[in-house]
C-alpha cells in the first residue's frame, strides 16, 4: 500500500519491463516508479540486497534493464528509533527563525542529516523533524522530509528546512541555480594566500571510493570517467584569510558549487588542509572533528532578502580564543 506517496514497510512490487522503460540503469527506474523517494534511497536499497533481477540479486545501482526483465523490490522494515534517543542526541538543535515556508536551523557536529542507510539505527536530524514538526513530514521526497540541502555529519551549521511544498520548490531551484550564498568559516593549516579561487574539479578517489579527489579543471575528464567509473564535476571555491596564526588560519569560505565534501578535498588539494580533518588531513589534539561550520546564508524568497548568520560552536572557539591569546 502507498499513502502520500510513502510505501508500507516490507511491501514488494514486482515490475515487468516494457520497451519504454527498457535500457536504463534499475536505480533510475525505481525512481521513476516511486517519484516520492530519492534516487540515493534505491541505491541504498540495491545495496542491501532489496531489490532483484530476473530472480537474481541485483548488487550495482547501475545495473542495465533490458525489455522483459522482471523487477522485484522488497521495502525495508520501519526504522525504530526511540523517541529518548532522538531527544538525547538532538537537543543541540536550535530554530533560529522561522516562517510560513520555512525554518532555519542550527545543526550541531556530530549529528547526521539522513542515515547513511536504510537499515541505519543512527539519529539523524530527520529523525528530529519527524519528531518535532509533524507538518513536515510529506514535505518533498519521503525518505528526506524538508530537506534541501546538507551538511557533514562532523560540520556544525546553518541549514534551511522546507515546511511547504512551495518552499522546497523554490530552494531545490536556488541551490539549482547557485543563487544562495553559503559562506563557512573554517580553521585550516599553514598560511594559505590571503584570498584566492580553487578552480578543481571533484570526483570519486579511484583508489578509495568512500572519500572525494580533486582533478585539474582542465583535465581529460572523459577519460577518468570511463576508466575509472567515476563521475568527475566541476567546482569552484572562494576563500579569504580572516586572520593568521602562528602554524594555522582562520578562513573564511564561499563554495560556488555543492559538491560532496568540497570544501575539506579542495582545501586539502592546496595544501591546506581543515584542522581535525582525518579523511583528507590528520587527526588533531584541538578538536576531535574537522574545524569547520556553515557560517551564514544569504537567498532571496518570493522576492524578500533574507540573511542568517550563526557563531562558530564552543569547540572552534575556543582554539580561536586560545590561538589569539598567543599572538
């Protein structure tokens, strides 16, 4: 059974492929069958072995379907999270401010926006919205309810959440269109230049398919692609130097693009990388995550300007205070 759009739990649906649908990838035909749900959702789905072939395991997202092939997916069981849990870990939560069509929000570290899985039991900020804003819940896709956009599990921040279908419209079309101004401040190794542009594209790191690489702007992309699998996009970062320290520097960051862990691979690929980033930089004794917060939001809605800004959390600064207090 389907309700606004959201599958009952442990439901299956078996599909016959028509001409029309044939030769695509199955994770692109599922969303096309359940429209209300993320692509990424499949994805997870096919990894968990829910979904099957002519009778066989379908293991690839990208896996090929041809004309006459059988499709059967098996819905996962509700996730189960307490609600003690989810207070517990998302009592760092804070509305900043809020309107007919949307929140914004402050997202403390340590605290994922989606699981990392369908079969996850880790609170996640969804989990909070489902639990705190009831109005949300059939907001944009089902399996991500008023969300637009993301941030780092261990990155603190300013986010948007959508209350209205209008609303997530209109920010998918923002971010879309990279009219909102997102701008991060970041403490990061070494002295880089006082301002400057990181013009690297990002992809997949061939060698290690759970982080992200940079790859010359210019490069044979096509190329990297096939041998490698990988999708490689262009990305584009501005940063400014706020003020400089002994061995570090506070930054102040402006991604053009969003692409997956842009800023902490683009900093890194300049030398420069986040301090407490252990993928793309080393662990530190400072901070036991990587120094960077999603600072302030700029965007026009329904022809109003609006800006939000939030302080960097305890942890960042206090290095800050202590760094300054040695200069």
């Amino acid at each position: 059974m389907i309700i606004h759009g959201q599958v009952e739990p442990n439901a299956s649906f078996l599909f016959v492929i028509d001409p029309a649908t044939a030769e695509q990838r199955v994770d692109q035909f599922l969303t096309s069958r359940f429209p209300d749900y993320s692509r990424s959702y499949f994805q997870q789905l096919i990894l968990t072995k829910c979904v099957s072939k002519n009778n066989i395991t379908v293991t690839k997202p990208s896996t090929a379907i041809c004309q006459d092939d059988t499709i059967l997916i098996t819905f996962p069981p509700a996730r189960v999270i307490q609600p003690e849990a989810i207070f517990q870990e998302t009592a760092l939560v804070t509305v900043l401010h809020t309107t007919e069509h949307f929140m914004v929000i402050y997202k403390p570290p340590y605290l994922l926006v989606h699981p990392p899985s369908t079969t996850s039991a880790a609170v996640t900020l969804i989990d909070w919205i489902k639990q705190n804003h009831h109005d949300i819940a059939h907001v944009g896709i089902v399996d991500r309810p008023g969300i637009v956009h993301r941030l780092d599990k261990d990155t603190s921040g300013i986010m948007i959440i959508t209350r209205t279908n209008h609303a997530h419209t209109v920010f998918n079309n923002l971010f879309k269109e990279r009219t909102i101004q997102k701008t991060y401040h970041a403490l990061v190794e070494g002295h880089p230049e006082p301002e400057g542009v990181i013009n690297l594209a990002i992809g997949r790191n061939p060698a290690n398919r759970t982080k992200m690489a940079a790859f010359a702007a210019d490069g044979d992309h096509e190329a990297l692609t096939k041998k490698h699998k990988i999708k490689i996009r262009h990305a584009l970062t501005h940063f400014k130097v706020l003020q400089y320290f002994q061995d570090m520097s506070l930054v102040e960051i402006k991604p053009t693009t969003g692409r997956t862990h842009q800023i902490r691979v683009h900093m890194a690929a300049v030398g420069h990388p986040i301090i407490g980033d252990q993928t793309y930089g080393k662990k530190s004794p400072l901070i036991d995550r990587q120094a960077l917060h999603a600072h302030s939001l700029q965007f026009n809605f329904d022809d109003t300007q609006h800006f939000f800004t939030n302080p960097v959390p305890a942890d960042i600064q206090t290095i800050i205070d202590s760094l300054q207090s040695a200069v």
